[in-house]
C-alpha cells in the first residue's frame, strides 16, 4: 500500500463519517418537527464535519467541541433519537486519529454519559440508554482498531521500504558477482596466451600465433557470455545456463598452459539451476587464481563429488608459500571472487572454505542438494 492509497483510504473513511453525521443530523430534525433550536444545533454540529468534506481538518480538541457539544442540548430536551449519532461518529473518528488518550477516554466518558442526560431533565427512564451507551462505546473502540490498522499499514509500507532496497543491494551484489565471475575467468586465460605468445613470438612464430587464435577465441566467447549474461538480466531468462560443462571450462585453462585434472564421482544433472551456477563459478574463479597465484608448470586438481545429499568441489593447485600472501589478498572483503562465492554458497545452505593445505591451495565448497529446492 502506498502513501497515495492510504491517504484515500483515510479519506473514504471520512467521507463515510460524514455521511453518517448528515443523515443523522437529518433524522433529529424531522424528528423534532425542524424545531428551531434543534435545526441551529443540528446546523453547527455539521460545521466541522462539512469543513472535513472540504479538505479542512480542524484541531480534533475543536472538532470535539463542534461535533458533540451542540448535540448535548438537543439529547438533554428530547429523548433519546438520532442526534446520539452524531455524536457516536464524532467519538469513533477522534479515536481514528489519534493516540491521545486523554482524549479518547474523555470523549468516551462524554458519549457514554449523554445519553442518560435525558433522565435529568425530566424525561421518563429509558433502558434503551444503556445500550446506546455500550454503543458509545463500541463506537470508540472502531476507531481505536482503525487506527491500529492505520498504524499496521504505515510499519508495511516502512518494512516494504526496506525490503525494497535490501533486494536492491543483493541484486548488486549478485551482477557484481557475475560480472566478476566472466571477466576475471575470460582475462586470465586470455593473458596467459598474451603471455605465452610474447614469449615465444621470435623463437616460434606459429605456436605465438596459434596462442593468440585460443586468445581471440576465448575474448569471443567471454564477450558472447557477458552478452547472454546481459540478456539474461533484462529477460530473467536463465536457461542458457543450466548446463554444468566443466570439460569445456577446464579445456580453455589447459589450452592456456595450465595442466588441469578433473574427476566427477556422480551425475550432476538432478541439481538445481542455482547448485549449477554456484559449482561452476567456484570452479571457475579457482581455477582463475591457481593460473595467477601458481607456480610455473604447476597444475591443477578439480574434485566433484555428488550423492545424493551432499555436492563437494575440491579444487587444489600447488603454489610458492610466498604467493600465499598475494591469494589471501585476492580473496579480501572488498573483492567480488571467492567472497561473494562465498555469500552465495551460504545463502543456499552450504559453505566454501579456502586456504593453504601442506603444499597446495585448497578451494572447497559443499552444498546441500536441496538447499536451492
């Protein structure tokens, strides 16, 4: 609900007030025959709640004063009629509208009272005032719930605020993920065939060539991925990666001079999109750091393991204690790799966990198979 239609929401309400207060000010004069001082008490008893109609709100102290004060007389010199109304729609709307209560027990104690004023002046006992009485009442305690139901919709409105722009920030941070996840992986191959190439333009041309076709190869592909990744934030369309191809991924950082073994225990076709994405980017954002961090001619070992419970990925890389260092700097807080993998593993009931292991590099992410069910 926004502001606009509470605002008409509260605005109806009004307008059924004073709807109720007209007919019955109406009612009282014909019932009273339009005996002038009904008519003049009738006519000010409506002032604020035709000023109301208008679009202006009195003070609800002076709307108290105007809307039940005038009706005081006319209860006190006939008997009971519809008069009481008005002042019942005065009574329920103040306690609509505020959290006084001071004054909505004063005005409780007012309406309450009114109808035995009658008895005072003569008029013959009625049990009927009793139940106008409890009427008052209830009256009171509508508009003590509308106005908690106000209140309610006001919280709504600030929590929705605020999911809103909770989605905001994790939508953020999940395109700041992907964008990461395509561009480091795509760049750090395509530097290792840059590199591969320089080195080794002058002494073999064709295998410096043959390094920059796989590079040019590659920068396509990123540039196609980056394009579907787009689509897929425009479309929410997200079936084009639904596959888990790790051959092919692993295939790109081989051709690139990183020897790479891959071993799959189980079939990862029952896990979910989201499992999928999240193995695959694990996968692909240590393989990224192991081609940055290790040593020359060092290889890696990627581990998938799939029961029926569990998914575990093990990725390990030898590396030079000395670039420990620069890897833990890699995975600092205000990074998007394995931090923000690291997020999204959690948010589906699982953990990534990465550090030294005697002499390896060790990456390990496990989740569970139904926590993105």
């Amino acid at each position: 609900m926004t502001r606009a239609s509470a605002a008409a929401g509260s605005r109806v309400t009004d307008l059924v007030y004073a709807g109720t207060a007209l007919v019955a000010a109406v009612l009282a004069v014909v019932n009273a025959q339009f005996a002038p001082v009904v008519v003049v008490a009738m006519l000010i008893a409506l002032v604020p709640w035709a000023l109301l109609v208008f679009g202006i709100e009195l003070p609800l102290l002076a709307f108290a004063a105007l809307a039940i004060i005038p009706v005081i007389p006319v209860i006190a010199l006939s008997e009971i009629g519809a008069a009481l109304f008005l002042s019942l729609a005065a009574a329920s709307r103040i306690a609509s509208r505020t959290d006084d209560r001071w004054l909505i027990g004063s005005v409780t104690v007012v309406i309450m009272v009114l109808p035995f004023v009658p008895f005072l002046f003569g008029v013959e006992w009625d049990v009927g005032a009793i139940y106008f009485a409890f009427g008052g009442a209830f009256a009171v305690l509508i508009g003590v719930l509308l106005r908690r139901a106000t209140r309610l919709a006001d919280e709504l409105r600030a929590a929705e605020g605020e999911l809103a722009d909770a989605a905001a920030r994790e939508e953020r941070h999940r395109i700041a993920r992907d964008v990461h996840d395509l561009v480091a992986h795509s760049l750090t191959v395509v530097v290792l065939h840059v590199g591969g190439a320089r080195r080794v333009i002058r002494s073999n041309p064709d295998a410096a060539e043959a390094a920059l076709i796989e590079a040019e190869r590659v920068s396509r592909e990123s540039l196609d991925a980056i394009r579907g990744a787009v689509g897929m934030l425009r479309d929410d369309d997200e079936s084009e990666w639904a596959s888990l191809d790790l051959e092919r991924l692993i295939t790109t950082y081989r051709s690139a001079g990183l020897p790479v073994e891959l071993r799959i225990v189980g079939t990862p076709e029952p896990l979910s999109l989201p499992i999928r994405l999240t193995l695959y980017r694990v996968v692909q954002e240590a393989l990224a750091n192991a081609a940055r961090h290790s040593a020359p001619g060092a290889s890696a070992a990627v581990q998938i393991g799939i029961d029926d419970h569990t998914v575990l990925a093990r990725i390990s890389n030898a590396f030079i204690p000395s670039t420990a260092t620069d890897a833990v700097v890699d995975h600092a807080p205000d990074g998007y790799g394995l931090v923000g993998l690291r997020e999204q593993a959690a948010s589906l009931g699982g953990e990534l966990s990465s550090g030294p292991y005697g002499d390896a590099w060790v990456v390990e992410c496990r989740l569970p198979v139904g926590g993105a069910a």
